[in-house]
C-alpha cells in the first residue's frame, strides 16, 4: 500500500542501462520483448540466454511488434478508476507514441508480470514508467546503428525516430527481428507465510529498479490529458466479457447453503427429492454445504429446499451491534500494535494547559457492499492443474492461497481476471470472494464449477471493514493555538483475508495478526506536540466453533477514513472553543504549502464565508429547517484533500439533506483531469453515504442487515450539487488521486450538523434516528 | 418441469426449454448469452438486472419467463436496433443516443450496474424526452419497485449523459413505430 513516488527530475542513473539481445532475425514478423530479471542491473547480461525466436516469455512488461502495435501488461487490475486508461497513458509518454496504440492486458497471473495491488497504482505506474523509459533508451539506440546518427542528435514523434533528416519507425526498427530487453527488478510472489501480518507475504509484486532517464514533467504530453477509460464503450454495448459470463464444458452451477449463525456447525445437511431433483447434487465438507446443478435455476431452486432442511448448531457469540461500542470499551486492550509522538511531552503539555477539548468518536461495521454479489468459476483437473476466473483485485495474492488451499504448488494455479462489481479493497490481500467456494467444490468434483454468492451470502458472510472507538484530546494556550494533541483508536483487526469457504471446509488458511496500524498522514507541523496509538483486537467471534466470526478488513483509504474522522472532528471541535473561522484555525496550523492554496481554492470554489461555528442564523426561511457548513482536509499518499459541506437538517424527521459539497484534491501531477473528476465526484457519493446512511446491524448470532433495504446506501435523489477544485503540479510527482475522496466527507458533514444545531455528532452514521436522539432536549440534573 | 417458451429477445424469436417459473434473467444469459443484464441482488432492490418489457422497465431477476412470452423484450445489446429501427435516417451501426451518451459522459466507473441504468434511462427518454433534473433523480429514485443503486456513485455522470441524451434524441425525429425510442 505504500507510495512509490517517481522522481519529478529526470537526472539519469549511473547505473550501465539494460542491452538489448538479439535472438536471431526472423522471416516474417518480429518484436521487441521486454521482461525481467531478479538480480542488479549490472548482472543482466548474463541472464540473455537464447531460446527459439518463437517463444515469447508469457509475462513480458512491453512488446513492440513490427505492425507498431505495443502490448503491455500489468498484474494490476482496473477497480473502476480508470486505471486501465492511465498506464497506457504513462507508456505512451515515455515512448513518444500515442496512447491508442497500446492494448492493456490486466491481472491475468499467467500473462502479466508483476503482480501487485491494483489499488497501488502509484508503484505500478512507476514500474511501468521505468520499463518503457528503458525500452525508449533501447530504440534509439537500435535507431542510432540503423541511421548512423548519434543517440543525441535523435528526437521521436509518434513511434517515429528522427535525425538529421532520415527517420525510421518503431516498427520498422523490430520487423524480422526477435529483441529481448532484460530490466532489473527486486521483489517476491505472493506467498502464504504465517510470520507476516495479514499471513500472506509479497502482495506489492515486483519492483523495477535503476532510474532510466525519463521525460520531464513539464514536457509531458500525454500524461495530463483526458484519455478515455478503454473498457467504456464494451460495457455499455453488452461486448465486456465479466467474471459472472464464464461458461466452460462441462461446468455446474453451485449456491452455498451458508449456517444460520457465523458461529454455527454443521448438525445434518439438508436432502433432496430425488424425482422432483434428478440432477442436483449436495455437497458437504464439514461446514461447507452447497448445491450443485447443471443449470442456475435448478441450483438456485434445489438450495432453497436443501437450506430449509439444513440443520445447524445454535451459536450466539456476538455483543450485538447495539452493544458494539460498550464491548469495544469494555475490552481489555494490551499494548498498542503501533505508537508515534512524544507522549511524556504530549501528556504534559496536555495536563498544564488551561483550555482542553477532549470527545470519543465512533464508528459501526460498515461493508464493502458491491453492486453485484462476488461470483467465480474454478477448474481444477485431474492433473492437479487450476484455473480460477475471478474479479480480485490482488491475483497473485489469491492465487497463493488458492494454492495454500488446496495443497497444491502455486505453479499449478492460474488465476484470471475480469470485471465484476466494484469492491472498494476487500480483496486487496487477495481472497474473500467466491474463488475459495468454486475451487474447493471442482477440486471434490473434478468439474468445473461456477459459484455466484447470493446478496445475502455476500452481506452476512464477506469481511467487513469493523467498527471502532477513539479517544481524542487537544491542548489550546491562550492564542487559541494548539499545543499537544493526544489520540488512542480502537478496533478489531482490518487484516482477516481468510477464505471463507476453507475456513467452513476445515481446509489449509491464512493466518493473521490482530493488530491496527496508525493511518494518519499529519498535516499540522504547527502543533509541536502529538502522540498517537492504535489497538487492535481479534475479530468479534474468532473463537467461535467454526471459526468465521465477524471478519474484518480494509475498506476504501483504510484506517485513515476512521482516524482522520477523529482528527478532523476534534480540529472542528476546537475551532469551536477557539471561537475560530474553522479553515482559518486549520490555517494557523500548518505550514504545508500545498494544503494552504488548495484550502484556500476550495473556500473560494464554496463561496465559504469566515466566521466560526454554530451558524448564527441557521433558519435561513421561515420553516423549521436548519443550514450549516463545516469543512475536513486530509493528506494522503503525497496528495493535499479538502471537503467543504453545506446541509439542511430538518429536526422534525432527522433527515440530513447535503445541498452542496466542494471538494479540492492536489495529487501532484494530474494524469487525466476527467477521470480524476468522475472519481471524486463519485467519492464524494460514497463518503456522504457512508456519513449519512451505513451501518451493518446484528444480533447475538449473525449479520441482520442483509438486504440494500437494511443496509441502505446512498440513492440519486440525495446526492447534492458537487463542485470540483483540481490543482496540478509538475514538480511534486504523482500522488494518489482517487482513493480518497470519500475520505474527507463524514468530519464535514458532522461539523455542518454542529454549525446548524450547535450539537456535536461524535458517531457516524447520521442516520434519522440518531440525529432525532441528538436533537431530543436533553433532561436537566 | 420444463416447458418450451417462444420469447421475443432484441427483435427476434428464440424457443427455449425452462421451467415456466424461471426468472428472465437466468432465461436471458444462460439460455440466449445475452449477458447485458447482470444478476445484482436478485430481489428487485438494485436494478442491475432491468430490462426492457414491451417499452417497460421491469426487473428480470423477479420476472418468470412465462410472463414475457408474447411481449417484445429489449436488453441493451438490443438499443442500436431499437434506435435505428425507429428513425431510418440515422446510421445502420449507431449506437443508441443513450449508450453514446454513457461513452462520451465515461459514466461506467465498475460499470456492474450501467445496463439497468441505461434501461432506465430509455425508459425515461421515450416517455419524456426533455426531462428536468428533479425528474431525472426521481425516475433513478423513486420509481418502484426501488431505487437504481450505483456503489462506485456515478450519479452525477448519469445526469450529464442523460441530459446529453435527451438533446440528441430531441433533435432526431422519430420515424419507426415501436413502443419506445
């Protein structure tokens, strides 16, 4: 998850550049292959040993062929940003070619190189920008020997190499010929390892290494522009293939009969009436019960009699979600998992100021909570070989436990990627969709076997990204400055990417520790002192018979949504007590350049005007409705964000309306000013919904919010008017620009319900019912 | 038990063998491999799997097949036709004004739940082919049997091609007979 930020400067390395092997010339056709080698640059010539001309390596970066087509491949999937349309865009601009004459080839383990986190997109694009700025230094130097002109004196236009008045194509300079191009990279394969934290070791893929020569920011011509996302036009003409189209020989369709608790085990599996179900099958290994069939609706049809005579073990070890913040409070934490500051300073600080704002914030589980439920097909054959088709985001993760699984060598498992509904990081560390269900299933079956979760076996049995508590305490001296600045966070684990599926089975899992991590990226050097810890415990119901539980993972800016609710809603508390302009004290506490131009573009953008909170007139007409703004930043990834929210509460129902939300991001160099837009719009749609709406409810057993009617998201009548503040900046790198926009809405939407009621919102959602509850006069002792 | 069904998909007939109870949905991808409607929910409460019935959207994951018989049944591989069937002027390969709208609008973020959208919005357009915004978020809200959900939150995106389309289907007329644009 860690940034890899590519150099703004162009300074070239030392460090011999990768040569280009010439594998024999050929009668027709001809390219130039460009893969990797694990070890430092200047051993790579040794490692050009020759194979036949034909044999293109399966999972080369970049392959120019002699038609002036190039391919490029990436272990890193499109998740819906528009990533697919960046890399091309990032190659295209080191290559000096234009963007649509590349083709993407995502995910695929067998046809990619690298593996990675799809969300990661910074060290993917600066893997991919080192790989073609090696492939650029190599033609021209193959153009160089071809038109007897020196390196220096040649330019490109559009895969054409120039000099002196001759010029020579890309393609021209390949045809007949096979050219290998080896670069240096460092990293591992996704493998299951029980020492690391989440149990699976090498999820960032690949690395490559040296520092090619590359273009100057301010020379860029591609990137910075608005190319379109490749896959739109498919999608919209019913041509993309998804994950849920897969249909092999032979291949049965599966439903999962699921326990009536997250706790329960199996007692006796369900039958079935053999006349009226000639052809389905159930399926039993030990918890895992499904249904197999040769056609959906028979599956689908057999699973409801087969669920209704299922018996299960009663289980009821759940706090309820009513009692989640009670149990969180109640537990007995340890040691932080993670530490940073001062805390001698910062306590003492703390203790000798006069003036002191201290709240707990909360949050409930919430869910990653796709459009359509997780869906996979998995073939796995007598030989011992596997192929899984799946939609998760990290390919090379799953395919290591899809290997951990089933016993299996990892060489054995392929695992290809194609579209599926949106899932916002739950298969980040690779697993948690139906992959496990459909392997183990083909594995006892030996054929291929296509499992498609229903939404009720998504909601009650996917992860979800847990709820949590934190304790927050600022220190102001008689400026109104803050002095020191205290915060303790508190959740279940964010790592658990066990496969359901082999955990019900009694299969070989991954194993994780239950510790937290501090998100946080401190945008207030101003502060002199801080101190922050971050406690993390198993998940609710880990000890339970079966040994599911309420399984947590990251969701969306993980841990930094949560702690910088905290951080943002205690600023806006102690703007308060400041009696300040809430961006103005934001403002006397940082020095971040950035952040303060991008601070002051959105104010302008919202039209907002100085004062402190709570509005002074928040009836803004003669009727019961209340107005209020309030505003959250964040700093992500080497990006600046800003949120600026305008809402109308109507006390009577409960009912928060957002009217209007400005939000501002600075991600360093803009790579495509529209697709940023599209995700910050659409950001801004899931952090109010988040703000407003989401809550994953349950009781003493199991997850009760199983249907989008109790777990409700946000609808199109209640998104508000959205405007967008973009800054790009050519000397500062690429930052992450889409993650986070949902991020930096539910501190400004709380701090706009303080400025209309005067009452802070210390818990998210902002549900009718809570705000109700919050607006009821409160009895007098 | 199975029974056989004429239904008419995109313009032409198709005899499938399904029990008469089966949802169109599962009739349309598996059967026909007309794989634009997607399986969201299966409950009518997202809108992934809509299509188009006689000019109507319905919710094929709750609709029997047998239901459909005799009706003329539109999926968004079925829009281009739909379009240039009814105004003979425009290109035999156009797409339909609301599918080059979600391209040139880039609307799809996942594009899981774009297909119902779209139905949506065909709807809408042939009923009411100027709608206002408030009328717009009313058809994608409160129109039964629920609200078209989009996770990534491309509602914005959706207004803008919906607007898009709406001026280019005002400004072609319509020569065709059939019961939606």
């Amino acid at each position: 998850m860690k940034a890899v930020l590519p150099t703004s400067s162009s300074a070239p390395s030392m460090e011999p550049l990768p040569q280009l092997t010439r594998r024999g010339f050929l009668q027709s056709g001809g390219a130039l292959v460009v893969s990797f080698a694990m070890h430092p640059l200047s051993a790579q010539a040794a490692t050009a040993t020759p194979s036949t001309a034909q044999s293109m390596p399966a999972a080369s970066w970049i392959e120019l062929r002699d038609d002036g087509k190039i391919i490029v491949r990436t272990g890193r999937t499109e998740i819906g940003t528009g990533m697919s349309g960046f890399y091309p865009q990032i190659v295209a601009e080191e290559l000096c070619v234009r963007p649509d004459v590349i083709s993407l080839i995502m995910g695929d383990t067998d046809r990619t190189p690298d593996g990675g986190y799809s969300a990661g997109f910074l060290s993917g694009a600066d893997n991919l920008r080192k790989v073609s700025a090696y492939t650029y230094q190599a033609l021209l130097g193959l153009a160089s020997e071809k038109l007897l002109i020196p390196v220096e004196q040649l330019t490109v236009n559009d895969g054409i190499v120039i000099g002196n008045g001759r010029q020579v194509s890309y393609a021209d300079l390949v045809r007949n010929q096979r050219l290998d191009l080896t670069v240096p990279v460092s990293g591992k394969f996704a493998r299951v390892d029980p020492k690391s934290w989440n149990g699976i070791d090498g999820l960032d893929g690949l690395t490559v290494l040296g520092n090619p020569p590359t273009r100057p920011v301010n020379k860029f011509k591609v990137v910075g522009t608005s190319n379109p996302m490749p896959g739109i036009p498919d999608k919209v003409t019913g041509r993309t293939q998804w994950t849920c189209d897969v249909i092999l020989p032979n291949m049965l369709h599966a439903r999962m009969i699921r326990p009536t608790a997250l706790g329960s085990t199996l007692i006796t599996a369900g039958t079935l009436d053999k006349a009226i179900y000639p052809n389905v099958q159930v399926v039993v290994k030990k918890n895992l019960v499904a249904v197999v069939a040769p056609t959906e609706w028979e599956a689908v049809s057999a699973s409801l009699v087969v669920a209704a005579s299922t018996k299960w073990t009663e289980w009821a070890g759940l706090p309820t979600s009513a009692k989640l913040s009670e149990t969180l409070r109640n537990y007995k934490w340890e040691k932080p998992s993670e530490a940073k500051g001062d805390l001698e300073q910062t306590t003492s600080a703390l203790n000798a100021a006069t003036k002191k704002v201290s709240a707990t914030y909360e949050q409930p589980f919430v869910k990653h909570a796709p459009i359509g439920a997780f869906v996979a097909v998995a073939d796995v054959r007598d030989d011992g070989t596997v192929t899984v088709w799946s939609h998760s985001a990290n390919l090379q993760g799953l395919r290591a436990q899809i290997a951990n699984t089933l016993s299996t060598p990892v060489e054995k498992v392929v695992v290809r990627w194609l579209d599926h509904a949106g899932q916002f990081g739950r298969t980040t560390f690779g697993g948690d969709g139906a992959e496990g269900d459909a392997a183990i299933l083909s594995q006892i079956l030996r054929r291929p076997i296509r499992v498609q979760w229903t939404l009720q076996d998504d909601f009650a049995w996917s992860a979800s990204s847990p709820g949590w508590i934190e304790d927050i305490a600022c220190s102001l001296d008689a400026n109104n400055h803050i002095t020191a600045l205290k915060s303790s966070f508190y959740s279940p684990q964010s790592n658990d990417a066990r496969i359901v599926g082999a955990v019900l089975a009694g299969m070989p899992n991954l194993r994780s520790k239950p510790d937290y991590w501090i998100a946080t990226e401190w945008p207030y050097d101003r502060i002199p002192h801080r101190h922050e810890e971050v406690f993390g415990m198993p998940n609710l119901g880990s000890d339970s018979p079966n040994g599911v539980g309420m399984r947590g993972l990251i969701m969306r800016t993980p841990g930094q949504r949560q702690q910088n609710f905290a951080l943002e809603s205690l600023l806006n508390e102690a703007a308060v007590e400041a009696g300040m302009d809430p961006i103005a004290f934001r403002l006397a506490h940082t020095s971040d350049q950035r952040l303060i131009e991008l601070l002051h573009a959105t104010a302008t953008k919202a039209e907002w005007q100085s004062r402190p909170s709570p509005n002074p007139s928040p009836k803004a007409d003669e009727g019961e409705q209340l107005h209020g703004r309030g505003m959250c930043l964040m700093t992500r990834q080497n990006s600046c964000w800003v949120g600026i929210a305008e809402i109308v509460v109507t006390p009577s129902t409960g009912v928060i309306q957002v009217t209007k939300f400005t939000i501002g991001a600075d991600p360093g160099k803009i790579i495509n000013p529209r697709q940023l837009e599209r995700c910050m719009l659409s950001g801004v749609v899931m952090g109010i919904s988040e703000a407003l709406k989401e809550e994953v409810t349950f009781d003493t057993g199991k997850i009760t919010s199983t249907f989008w009617s109790s777990y409700k998201i946000l609808t199109m009548a209640e998104m508000p008017e959205i405007r967008v503040v973009q800054i790009s900046r050519d000397d500062k790198g690429y930052g992450g620009g889409s993650e986070a926009a949902n991020a930096i809405c539910p501190a400004a939407i709380a701090a706009a319900f303080h400025d209309a009621t005067g009452i802070h919102a210390r818990r998210i959602p902002l549900t009718p019912s809570y705000v109700v509850q919050q607006l009821r006069p409160k009895a007098v002792l | 038990m199975a029974d056989q069904l004429i239904l008419n998909v995109n313009g032409q007939d198709h005899k499938i063998l399904a029990a008469p109870e089966t949802p169109l949905l599962y009739v349309l991808r598996n059967e026909l491999h007309c794989t634009g409607p997607r399986y969201g929910c299966g409950v009518a409460q997202c809108g992934a799997c809509a299509i188009l019935v006689d000019g109507a959207e319905v919710r094929s994951c709750i609709t029997p097949a047998s239901s459909a018989t005799g009706k003329k049944i539109i999926t968004i591989e079925g829009l281009p036709v739909l379009w240039t069937s009814n105004h003979a002027e425009v290109d035999s390969n156009a797409l339909h004004p609301v599918q080059q709208a979600w391209i040139d609008e880039q609307v799809p973020q996942c594009g899981y739940c774009q297909s119902g959208m779209m139905i949506t919005a065909v709807e809408l357009l042939a009923n009411n082919p100027a709608p206002s915004l408030a009328q717009i978020k009313d058809a994608y809200t409160n129109k039964p049997p629920s609200p078209h959900l989009c996770r990534c939150g491309t509602y914005a995106a959706i207004i803008r091609a919906v607007q898009l389309a709406s001026k280019t289907i005002s400004a072609i007329p319509r020569t065709g007979g059939s019961t939606s644009s």
